[in-house]
C-alpha cells in the first residue's frame, strides 16, 4: 500500500497553448477512483518558455511565469476524471512527462491556499486548518516579478538553511510537524508560498534534517547512496551554486533528460530500485542532493501484518 506510484515516464507535452487539459488516463490504463494527482517532469532547453503553469482541472489559479533551461518535478491534483492542466505559452522545446500519479493518502486542493511569508528570517507556515492530520505540505514557489528572490523550506524544527533562487516557479514537498507546522524563508517579499495539498499516508517519511546525497563525480550517471530503509522513491531537495545541470533517474533507466534547476532550487521525486538506488548526473559539484524523504509500501498495523511491517522497516530479518 503506498499514495505515490511510478510508471515510466510518458510524454504528454499539449500541443497548442494556453490552459490545456491532460488525461491521466489516456496515458496510464486502470487507474481506479482513489486517484488524486499526477507526478510530472517538466523540462525545456535554452528556448525561452514564455509561460509556464500547472493546476486542478477547475481550479481558477492562474500561477504562470516564463522558463528556459530547466527540469523541475511537480505534484499536480486531478479531478474526479483524472484531469489535470497545463498552461504552455509556447511549445517549443519543452516537455512534459508524467512519470506517476498518487493516491489516497494525498490530498489535492482545487485552488491553492497563500501561505506567502514576510522576507528576511525563518518563519513558521501552519497549515493545521487546510491539512489536518498533515505529515507532509505539497507547495507551489513562485517569485512573481523574476526578482530572484532566495527561498528555502525545512520541516519545523530543523536546522536546514539553504537559500537559492526559484527565477520561476518550483514544487516543494516538504515535512512538517504534529502541529502541521513547517518552516519557510524569502529573500524579498515577491516569493510567495500556495499550498497546494498534503500527505497523510505514513508510509510518507519525512527527515527532520535532510541527508546529503550529494556526488562527487562530473558528466556521468552515478549511483547516489542507498535511500533509507524500505524506500521504493525518494523525495529530493536539489540545491545548487551557480547554473548547472542535473539529473535524477531509477536506477538501471534510460532516460537522457538533464537541466537547470528552475534557477538554482527545486524539489524531485524519483523512483528508486529495489536496493533503493537513484542514480543523479550533475554538470558541476556545486549541485547538491539532498534526501527530504522517502515514499515506503506502508502497511497499516495489526495481529495479522505486525511481522511485516517489521520486516520491511528493516526491524527484523
């Protein structure tokens, strides 16, 4: 049982501009009604994409802004027809590809909640009214003027600090406390924070400090260390110095797709292998990695599954 489920990446790039509808299931047969959003990479090369948006199908949200030389990962809601839409300004030299979809146990709003913060300092976001039970925040970044404006996210409590430029828009899947707390940083007061929804499904685990994943080999796909115990995906905080390149695969793919970090900060959620391998490809090392969370096969607990799930947490053997 997990709320987040991979598939291989499939393109589903409109062809015409504006807000356009996607079907996850034209592209992913059998999906059942627990369904709630789609997992999708978006990636464009050095032609500017003059704008660039994503939302529940109903949603009135209008988040668009311009991108060029990018990969960045997103959790977007579906409606009960499994519809979700893309906003392209132009369509050249981008791609969209879905590469998994959740279920119950994430939570998508139809229209994103401001949970924009005053610049300068850390800040705590509580969201305990929107996403009650919450173990982990789905939000959009998005800096409004292209400021370049520094951001940065962290569970409440953690002593994470790193702050890099969004010169768009990103995705952040973030852990929060039992408050629902979590904990946001802007540079300037034009980034501002939607959340978008939330995750209740414990098999979601979420660090209190991430865990550095980072490589030190150049221009190669490389094997970042094994995620934590019982992972069958992980959810990365890419960190970056400077405009360089990366990419995040399962282990043993292969798919070519490399690009800018949105900027310099994203969030990624790749699929991993059955010895919990990703591999990353970095152009520079100043591209860091780091491990926010993991997606596990939870089981809920009782007489009859107690040994399982001890087993798969790597209690017993």
């Amino acid at each position: 049982m997990t709320c987040m489920h991979w598939v291989t990446p499939t393109n589903c790039t409109p062809t015409s501009t504006g807000w356009q509808d996607v079907d996850l299931d034209y592209y992913i047969s059998g999906l059942g009604s627990d369904v709630t959003g789609a997992i999708i990479q978006i990636n464009t090369g050095w032609v500017s994409l003059t704008g660039l948006g994503w939302r529940k199908n109903g949603s009135t949200d209008d988040f668009r802004k311009g991108l060029y030389d990018a990969l960045l990962w997103a959790i977007v809601g579906v409606d009960s027809n499994h519809i979700f839409e893309i906003y392209l300004g132009n369509t050249s030299d981008v791609t969209i590809n879905i590469v998994g979809y959740t279920t119950s146990g994430v939570t998508m709003f139809t229209n994103g909640y401001d949970k924009s913060i005053s610049s300068g300092s850390w800040q705590d976001i509580t969201c305990s009214s929107q996403a009650p039970g919450a173990r982990g925040l789905i939000f959009l970044v998005i800096d409004t003027t292209e400021s370049a404006g520094q951001y940065g996210m962290r569970k409440n409590g953690s002593t994470d600090a790193r702050l890099a430029v969004t010169s768009c828009q990103a995705c952040v899947v973030i852990g929060c406390d039992t408050s629902q707390i979590c904990e946001g940083y802007v540079s300037d007061p034009y980034v501002d924070f939607y959340l978008l929804g939330y995750i209740t499904e414990p098999g979601v685990v979420f660090n209190t400090n991430g865990i550095d994943k980072s490589l030190s080999t150049t221009l190669s796909w490389i094997d970042l260390s094994a995620l934590s115990t019982g992972a069958i995906g992980g959810i990365i905080e890419v960190y970056m110095g400077g405009n360089h390149w990366y990419g995040l695969r399962k282990n043993g793919s292969s798919q070519e797709l490399f690009g800018n970090a949105a900027g310099k900060h994203c969030w990624a959620l790749p699929e991993c292998d059955a010895s919990r391998i990703v591999e990353g490809y970095i152009t520079n090392t100043a591209v860091d990695f780091y491990e926010i969370g993991v997606v596990t096969p939870y089981v809920a607990l009782s007489s009859g599954n107690l040994a399982a799930q001890l087993l798969l947490a790597g209690i017993v053997r």
